[in-house]
C-alpha cells in the first residue's frame, strides 16, 4: 500500500505549493489530483495577479499575502515562471467616486501595502491609457503579474524533483476514519496509508472534508469571466488598471499578462453549477463596457478568446487550518487569492504540521529551483538560442513563438504534459490570436511522439476529451 | 541567411507571395520566407499555377527561405527562424503575404467552453487527411474554401455532415446531408466532448446533436509576426486577400495590383 506523511489533496496553486515546500523536508508527501493535469480548476482561469492585498487587514490570509509579496522575484527567477512586479493605478471614475478614494486608500494600507493617493494626472503618468473621466487614483506598486498555470506545474515540478510523488488522473473517493484521526485514504488508484491529509481540493473542499469526517461547510463556484485582448493591445498598456471596488469585488479589472495580451474582467455571480465554465454574451458586453470606463482603448476589435472560471467560494473566503473535528486534516481554501498567498502558504503549512508533531527535517540537499528553459518569445538576444539546442531553430507556433525546445521541454520534464491543453499551459503554443489553427496539428504531433498515444487519441479539452473519435482505415 | 542587404521580405510563399516576388524581384531584390519546407501554401507546390510562378520567382532571383518562419518585425530588421539559424535579417519593407486562417470561437462569438471536438478548419482538415476520425456527426460552420476542403476531406468517413453556411445563396453547403442556411451559431454545450451547437434565427433557437464542430467561417488575414499585425505597422504591407469564398486567380490579380502600387511608390522613392 502506499504511505505518505502528507497526502495532499488536489494539484491546483494551493496544493501545489504546500507540496513544494513540503518536498524540501525529510516528510513523504504524496499529491493527488483527479484531473489528467495540475492546474485544471480555479488555479487556471484567474486573472494572475500576484496583489499585494486582499481581504480583512489581520487576518491570515492578508497576513499571508503580505509576507508573500516580497518573495515573488527570487521565487520566480528560481522556478522560471515569468513575473513583473508591474504596479497597478486604481481609478476614481467622476467625482463621486474621487470622493470616496481616501477610504479606500486607507483600508489598503491598513494591509501595509503600499500605496499612494494620486491626482489624475499622476494617474496618466503612470498608466497614458486611462479616461479621461478619471478624477484621482492610488498607485499601488507592488501589485504584480505572473503566469499562474506555470507557478502551478512549477511547484509541482519543484516537489517532484526533491522526490515527492506526483499523481495525476487520481481520485480521492473516501477515507477511513478512527478515534478522530484518518488513516487511510481510498483513491482511484489504491489506498493510502497517511499520517496527516491537506485537503486542497478548490470548490470540492467541501466533499473532501465530508469524505473524512471533517466539518460540514459549503463551497459553491463564484464564476468569473473574462475577454483575452492581443498582444499588439498589450504593447501599449503599462499597468494593471483597477476600478474602486465594491463590497463583496474587486470589480473588473484591465490586467496585463506576462505573455504580453492583455485580460478584461472578471466578473462575478455565484451559481450552483461547479463544473459549468461557459461565458455568455451579456456578461461579456458587460465587462467591455465596465473596462471601457476605465480604459477607453479597450475594444473587442482586439479579442482573441473568452472564458470562465469558478472562484472556490465558501462560508469562509480563506482557509489554511486544521480541521475542528479530525486531528490530523488540513484544510487550505482560497476563493480570490490562492495564488497570491501561495509563496509562504508552504511555510504556514508546514509550520500547522510540525506543531502537531510531524517530524519535518529540512533537508540541506534539498533543491529549491527547477532548470530554467530560455523562450524564444523572450529572448533578448535570440540569435544565440540555437547555441544552447539546435531545435530553437524550429518554430512550431508562430503566434505566440513557441519552438521545439520549449515543447520538448514541457513533455519531458517530470510532471510531463500529456495533452494538447498540458502543452499549452506550460507553453502557450495553440493559444495564441489563431487559437492552434495553425500549429495545433504540429503539437499533436510532438505530443502523439513523447506519449505513445495515436493522434486522434490525443487529450484535448477538459475531462479527458480527445482530438478525434477513432481512426478511419478502409 | 542572405549576405547582401535585402529590400524586400515577403513573408509567405503562397501564391499571393510568389505573385509579389516574381513581380518585385524585377526592380529590386527580393527574400521569400515560408515557415513550411515547400511552397505554394494550401494550394501546394504542384498546383501549376504555383509552379508558374515558382520558375518565374527563380529567374528573377528571388532568394527563398522555406522551413524558416518570420517571427518579429522592427520596421528595418525581420528576425528570421529556420534551418540555418535564428537571424535579424535586414529588409526595408516587410510584405506580409500569409494568409488566411478561420475566426475562432470567440470571434465567432460562439459562447461555451473550451470543448474537444471543436477545431479550426485547418485542424480538422490535416487531421482528417491523417485518417482521423473526426466526430460520426460532423457539423461545418461556413460554406467557403474551408468548408469545402473540410467536406472534401472527411468525405470517406462515412460521418453525417451539417452545414451552417451563414449564407443562404442557392448551391451553397452542396454535398452535406443537411444544411441550415440563415441560422448563426450561438453556443457549444457538452461534457469532454462537444456535444450540441445551438443555432439562432430571429429569436428562436435550434439545437444540432453532434461531436464535432469545424469553424471554417469568416476568414481573417493570418498575422502573427510581432510588429507586423495592424495595418499601420511600421514599413509592413499586408496583401492577404480575405472572402469567403476565393479563386486562385482572384488571388494572384490582387497580389499583382498590390505590386504594381509598390513598385510605383519604390520608383518614387518613397517608403
Ligand atoms: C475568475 C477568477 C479570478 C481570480 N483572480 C485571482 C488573482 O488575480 N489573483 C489571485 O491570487 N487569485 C485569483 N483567483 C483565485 C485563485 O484562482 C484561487 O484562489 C486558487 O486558484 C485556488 O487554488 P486551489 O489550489 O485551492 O484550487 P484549484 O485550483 O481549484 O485546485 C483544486 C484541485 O483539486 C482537485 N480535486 C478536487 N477534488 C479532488 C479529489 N477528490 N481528489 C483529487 N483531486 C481533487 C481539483 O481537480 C482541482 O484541480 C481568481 C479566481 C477566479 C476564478
Ligand atoms: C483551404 C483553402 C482551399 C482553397 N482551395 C482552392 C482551390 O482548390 N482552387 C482555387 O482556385 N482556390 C482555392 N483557394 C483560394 C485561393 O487559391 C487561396 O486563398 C490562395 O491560394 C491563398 O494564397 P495566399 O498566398 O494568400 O495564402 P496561403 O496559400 O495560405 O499562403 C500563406 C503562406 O504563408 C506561410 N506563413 C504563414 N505565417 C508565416 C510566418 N510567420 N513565417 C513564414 N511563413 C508563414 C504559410 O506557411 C503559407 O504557406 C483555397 C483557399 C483556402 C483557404
């Protein structure tokens, strides 16, 4: 059977990151995800703000946020995954509006974020797109940009190197629970024997927790949407842009992408529908008109894609605890900024773990970087690429120049991808302005060359969905 | 990679690229670059206008570049990635003759998700030429070049097939089983795979069960060379002709009208 010291549950941000960090220790940690690939629920569909604030000043989430803020440079260089501690204006629109900024700029430093009360041609300074309407703003620069499926494979990637098992298309269905504490968990691909289980299991933490004998709360999705704009749009844009937020949202939001395109949105409405990721024309025209306000420039003239995610909304926007009632369950939740707090989320986890006994010794040969692999989209100098591997010099998609080397480097490394989506994540070949119409058969190729697998076999889309649906011999 | 300074660079050897070539090549040098290894683009090389035009573009000495695609543009300089390496090759004006490729979902303003069985018709046709079976109902949004090479290519498979041509011309969406002319696309719904189009006309909607939806509607010029992807991009000249429906020699007459201009303004001495 197998063991694990930790058996973390779910292979989004969250769990990831507790993995990585966890790896760094003499604890077995096994990872767990249900879905062919990490990162394929909420931690995938945000907006990839790194912020520098968020929820109540004081509480552990803010608390986490703050003390992640400052990491994200070195974390970043060391796990290559592209981050620009960018800055964001956040506009009063109107002088109704302007009236209120110095309320909000207070409850944000009451975070110990930065930030700064600006005039509106302060605000133009720092960001030349912005309306004209503006009537004043706060600069916040430590608001940040990265990419977070990258962040994601690469906290995987990071635990899998330090020797921490990786285990993709795996459920887990149950538990088996004595005297308060669960001991073994059933999975779909066998039982574990576990000292300790983190629940990181998004919008269906709720289940795990039942699954365990833990407390019985709710999640339900708080779905967002959002327009990806075009690179050629992201050239001109230098910040985030931020609207005066309301009560319960941070409103929608003209956010810049480390790959240069440029995101409208999100918004925001809690449904029942947990695995529903479908947009809609009215939400969509609703966002253009609300970055609009903002950003006159914005025009779906730009667009090259929409979609959706679900926030993990709970009673409690924010966990990282023990559970009340199971001695041995963690639970680590976030609904709007699991990807921010993920940088010492880790350290918090293992901190929970050691005071509850966990012999977690860091190990002093642990590492704590994964290979970086040069992008040609990039490159500063790119002549030189092909000195370091001469398939640099194979483009497979040109829109958002992705070559061989990147490709390979994603269906090689130790949470391989397996899939055209898997390949997309890691590199953002096929989603670009003509969505794969033009390379999606190159990647199948190279993904039907590393996996053994036929192209019409090839996994694409969500829930094991494939390219074709059989092979026509005659 | 070229030694002499080049004064043209023509991105795309597709029969609107080799069109400029031949034509410009008399004045001035000329580079063509095409990321395949051969060219004649969706034509292919032993179309025999292509052919033509390919010895026509030889005795002018153009200087090809193939298996090489174009990836930046800088207004004077076209980073180069290919064969020989990756290089900044000097040009004085970038002609860009890629191309077109279908609208997407969201260009199409399809709402729904990312859904397996939805591809772009360019996908879906090298697949299918590949012995890839595609869906056993298989519905085509569009009814031009795309459509009909799609149709072409998944004919043997014995799969249903349904057009939405967005056009209700007579002979249009000829040689699918069933056709919905005058009715747009709103919406894929399914699990993994795609498993319905919803239809809409005048405020009613219209359900089609299938398992594959190609987009092959709506073309748009292909641009995906940094620097080069709005019309008032630095010293960039798009020539990518776009309807529906083309002829080969409807192609090549605008490619040699865009020529002609050029060349008008290159003896002018004008940028
Ligand atoms: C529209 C939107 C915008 C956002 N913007 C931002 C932002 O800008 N900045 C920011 O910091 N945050 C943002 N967030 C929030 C952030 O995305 C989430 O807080 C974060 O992704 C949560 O990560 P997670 O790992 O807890 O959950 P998830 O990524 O949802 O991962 C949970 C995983 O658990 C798996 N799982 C579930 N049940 C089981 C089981 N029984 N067995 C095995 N595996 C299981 C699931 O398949 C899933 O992969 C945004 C979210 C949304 C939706
Ligand atoms: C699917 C289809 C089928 C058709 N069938 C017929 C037919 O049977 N008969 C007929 O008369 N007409 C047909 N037509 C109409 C017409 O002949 C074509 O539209 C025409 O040949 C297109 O020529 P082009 O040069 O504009 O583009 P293409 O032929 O598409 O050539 C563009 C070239 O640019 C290259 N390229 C793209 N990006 C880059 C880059 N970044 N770097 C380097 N190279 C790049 C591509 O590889 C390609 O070779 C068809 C059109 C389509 C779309």
């Amino acid at each position: 059977m197998d063991r694990a010291d930790v058996l973390v549950v779910g292979g989004g941000v969250m769990g990831a990151a507790v993995a990585a960090r966890l790896s760094q220790t003499t604890a077995r940690v096994l990872l767990v995800e249900e879905q062919d690939d990490l990162a394929e629920g909420a931690s995938k569909a945000n907006a990839g703000i790194a912020t520098s604030f968020y929820g109540r000043p004081g509480t552990l989430e803010a608390r986490l946020i703050a003390e992640s803020n400052p990491r994200w440079e070195d974390l970043c260089g060391r796990l290559d995954v592209p981050y620009r501690r960018i800055g964001a204006v956040m506009l009063a629109v109107g002088p109704r509006e302007a009236a209120g900024l110095p309320a909000v700029y207070e409850a944000i430093v009451a975070h110990g974020a930065r930030a700064e009360l600006v005039t509106a041609e302060q605000a133009r300074d720092l960001e030349p797109l912005i309306t004209g309407d503006c009537a004043g703003g706060i600069s916040l620069p430590d608001e940040g940009i990265i990419d977070p499926m990258r962040l994601t494979v690469a906290y995987a990637e990071l635990a899998a190197r330090n020797g921490a098992t990786i285990e993709r298309s795996r459920r887990v269905t149950g538990f088996s629970v004595a005297d308060g504490e669960v001991n073994e968990a059933e999975t779909t691909g066998g039982p574990v024997r576990v000292t300790f289980v983190v629940n990181a299991a998004g919008l269906f933490a709720d289940e795990v927790s039942r699954m365990a004998g833990g407390e019985s709360f709710r999640m339900w999705p708080r779905q967002g949407q959002y327009w990806i704009l075009d690179r050629a749009f992201g050239s001109r844009l230098r910040r985030l842009v931020y609207p005066i937020p309301m009560e319960h949202t941070r409103g929608a939001q003209v956010v810049p992408t480390t790959n240069g395109s440029v995101l409208l949105g999100p918004s925001a409405a809690d449904t029942e529908l947990r695995l529903d990721k479908a947009t809609d024309l009215a939400t969509l025209r609703w966002l253009l008109e609300q970055t609009r306000k903002l950003v006159p420039d914005v025009s779906d003239a730009y667009a090259i894609k929409t979609y959706a995610g679900n926030r993990p909304a709970g009673d409690e926007i924010f966990r990282a605890r023990f559970d009340h009632n199971i001695r041995n369950l963690i639970h680590v939740g976030s609904r709007s900024a699991g990807v921010s707090v993920s940088p010492a989320l880790g350290d918090h986890v293992l901190g929970l773990l050691r005071d509850a006994g966990l012999a977690a010794i860091d190990r002093a040969e642990a590492g704590d970087a994964i290979p970086t692999v040069p992008r040609l989209l990039n490159a500063a100098d790119p002549e030189e690429l092909p000195s370091l591997d001469p398939r640099y010099r194979h483009v497979v998609c040109a829109c958002e120049q992705v070559t061989a080397v990147e490709i390979s480097a994603a269906l090689e490394s130790r949470v391989p991808a397996t899939s055209i989506d898997g390949v997309r994540k890691r590199t953002r070949a096929t989603g670009g302005r003509c969505q794969g119409s033009v390379c999606m058969v190159g990647v199948a190729f190279l993904v039907s060359q590393h996996t053994g697998q036929p192209p019409e076999c090839i996994r694409h889309g969500g829930f094991g969905g494939t390219l074709g649906v059989g092979h026509a011999d005659y | 990679m070229p030694t002499t300074e080049a004064k043209i660079a023509v991105v795309g050897a597709g029969l609107a690229g080799l069109t400029l070539a031949s034509e410009l090549a008399q004045e001035t040098s000329a580079l063509v670059i095409d990321r395949l290894p051969m060219y004649g683009g969706v034509l292919g090389y032993e179309h025999p206008l292509v052919r033509t035009l390919a010895r026509r573009c030889e005795a002018v000495r153009v200087e090809f570049h193939l298996a090489t695609t174009a990836t930046r543009w800088e207004g004077h300089r076209v980073l180069l990635v290919g064969p020989t390496g990756i290089r900044w090759t000097p040009a004085t004006r970038l002609l860009i003759a890629t191309g077109t490729r279908p609208s997407t979902q969201a260009e199409m303003g399809i709402s729904g998700e990312r859904l397996a069985g939805v591809l772009p018709a360019p996908v879906a046709i090298h697949l299918a030429e590949a012995e890839v079976t595609l869906g056993h109902r298989v519905t085509v949004v569009g009814w031009g070049n795309w459509a009909n090479r799609t149709l072409e290519a998944i004919r043997h498979h014995g799969a249903h097939t349904a057009c939405i041509p967005l056009s209700d011309a007579p002979g249009v969406a000829d040689g699918f089983d069933e056709s919905w002319p005058g009715w747009y696309p709103v919406r894929v719904e399914g699990r993994s795979r795609v498993e319905r189009l919803i239809l809409a006309k005048d405020g009613a909607e219209h359900v089609i069960e299938c398992d594959a939806v190609i987009l092959a509607a709506k073309p748009r010029p292909l641009r995906n060379v940094d620097g080069a992807i709005w019309p008032d991009s630095p010293s960039a000249t798009f020539i990518q002709p776009v309807a529906e429906s083309l002829t080969a020699e409807e192609v090549v007459e605008a490619a040699k009208k865009a020529a002609a201009e050029l060349g008008s303004r290159a003896a002018m001495g004008s940028r």
